[in-house]
C-alpha cells in the first residue's frame, strides 16, 4: 500500500498517479534497454496500487468509488 506522507496539497494520490505515468511514458528514453522494463514494471505495480486505493472507472473517473484510503473529502 502506498502512503502519501507529505503535506504538500498537491502531493494526493491523484497527483501522485499522473506524476507516475508521465515518469513510465519517459522511462524508454531515459534509460537503458537492458533496464527499460525492470523499471516500467515497477512503476506499473505503484499504479496499480493506488488504483485499489482510489479506483478509476472505465471513464477514467473516481466519482463516488470512494475507499477509506483515496483522500476524498466526500467519503
């Protein structure tokens, strides 16, 4: 499970999730062949993590697919 503990407002796991995936989209430009998808796997499970913790539905969305873990004030 990934705990986001910095108090920054921008720091959600919203936030945290596209910061991800921009960094997985750059990953073949940035590294090595050789490591290219140690890393790309790697940053997939931390997505995969945080969509347990705050699903997304087939829109993209969150809407009321709230958790006790996805930082909603809606809860």
């Amino acid at each position: 499970m990934i705990m986001i503990l910095s108090d920054h407002p921008a720091d959600t796991l919203k936030m945290v999730r596209e910061s991800l995936c921009v960094a997985q989209a750059g990953i073949p430009f940035a590294t090595s062949v050789d490591r290219h998808r140690e890393h790309v796997d790697r940053i997939q499970r931390l997505i995969d993590d945080i969509d347990r913790q705050r699903p997304l539905g087939p829109d993209g969305k969150h809407d009321n697919r709230h958790t006790p873990f996805c930082q909603c004030e809606d809860e």
